[in-house]
C-alpha cells in the first residue's frame, strides 16, 4: 500500500489543510444548492427575450379562445376585468409576491396556457420577464396594445457631453 494513502498520513494531510478544506467545502455545497434550485433563474437572457421581441408572447383578449387546452389567467393587479374571458380559471396574485414558492408552484402545476394580465402592459411584460426566466413554458400576456415594447421617443444625442474643440 502507498505510504501517502495510510490513515495516518491522511490525518495530517486532512489537519494541514483543515482552513481550506472549511471554506472550500461550504462554497461547493452552496454552489451545488444554488444549480440546482428549482427556482433559480436561467440565465440565458437572449433565449428569453426572442418572444418578447417577436411579439409571440402577446395574446389579445380576443385570442384567448385560439389557445387550445387549459388556461389559467394571472390577474397582476386591480385593472378591470370585465373584458376576461369567462372560460379561464383567473387567479390574482400580486406582483410583487410572484416569485414565492406557492405562486411558482401555482403554475407550474397548471396544465395549459398562462395568461399574465394587467392594466398596465409594462407591468405584466415585467412579470412575463421574471416568470419565463425561471423556466417556465407556455407563459403569455393578455394584452390588447400590441405595441407595448416600441420606443415611443426619437432618439437625439446628448449635445451638451460632447468636447468643445478650440484653435
């Protein structure tokens, strides 16, 4: 057997190092929870933001029958909802309590479509946002505005940073 393999030399190496071996072991484990957690986020933005671009996330009030199987609409705050579709199973969860574990598991669990819904449409994009990042699918915002992500102002150079140039 290798002298370096012996119980005894493996006590002293294991007591050379003990300070490293106490950081490094809690770092590896905490790295380890934190893959793979359930509800952490995926951190691929660029997959994530190709719908929101292409406006394939949007599903208008009057769409909603398109959408085959079970829907679930999100309602995200306390617009109206008059205008909702009577055939879906609604639920209000506020905003700002999205990511809690029941809500996550809320729909995560729903077999089908769920539709994102508020009165403002920056805010049920916000929501969209955080929700698919988490790794979940067949997520949507209802929304009637198809326009909710275009750039409203022009664009104009700040004037005022550039060097002034003397001769």
């Amino acid at each position: 057997m290798n002298d370096q393999l012996k119980p005894d030399n493996l006590m002293k190496i294991v007591k050379k190092y003990i300070i490293v071996i106490a950081i490094a072991l809690p770092v590896l484990i905490l790295i380890t929870v934190k893959t793979f957690n359930a509800t952490g986020f995926k951190y691929d933005a660029k997959r994530w933001s190709i719908p929101s671009f292409n406006g394939s996330n949007l599903v208008s009030s009057s769409g909603i029958s398109a959408i085959q199987g079970n829907k679930l609409i999100v309602i995200l705050d306390s617009g109206s909802e008059e205008e909702l579709n009577k055939s879906a199973v609604t639920v209000r969860i506020p905003p700002n309590e999205i990511l809690e574990r029941k809500n996550l598991k809320l729909i995560r669990e729903h077999k089908g479509a769920v539709l994102l819904y508020s009165a403002d449409p920056s805010l049920s994009s916000r929501i969209w946002m955080l929700v698919s990042q988490t790794g979940l699918k067949n997520i949507y915002i209802l929304t009637d505005s198809k326009d909710n992500e275009i750039f409203k102002n022009k664009f104009r150079p700040d004037t005022l940073a550039r060097p002034e140039f003397t001769n």
